[in-house]
C-alpha cells in the first residue's frame, strides 16, 4: 500500500519537473525574441508588405 504511494508521488514529482521545464523554456524561446527584434529593426507598415498590383 505505501510502496504504490509512494510511486505514485515520485511519478508525479517527475511530471511536475517535466512541466516546469517546458514552461520555462516556452518563456525563454529564442524564435519568438529573434522574430520580435527583427520586426523592430525593419519597421514595415502594412502596405510595404502587400505585393504590389498591376496597373492597366
């Protein structure tokens, strides 16, 4: 009875770890810092981005 407690606890110590670590590094993630920087340094509006249309 306490042997199955006490896997149980272990297990879900290792699941609390496992979720802390992914949470930390969804903060931490570089793409979303390196695609926000880029959007800072090259400021577009958003007619820059259309492609432009053909005149008749």
């Amino acid at each position: 009875m306490w042997a199955s407690l006490y896997v149980f606890f272990f297990f879900m110590l290792i699941v609390w770890g496992v979720v802390e670590l992914l949470l930390r590094l969804i903060r931490r993630d570089s793409i979303i810092h390196d695609k926000n920087q880029l959007w800072e340094k090259f400021p577009l509006t958003l007619q820059d981005m259309h492609y432009p249309t053909k005149k008749k």
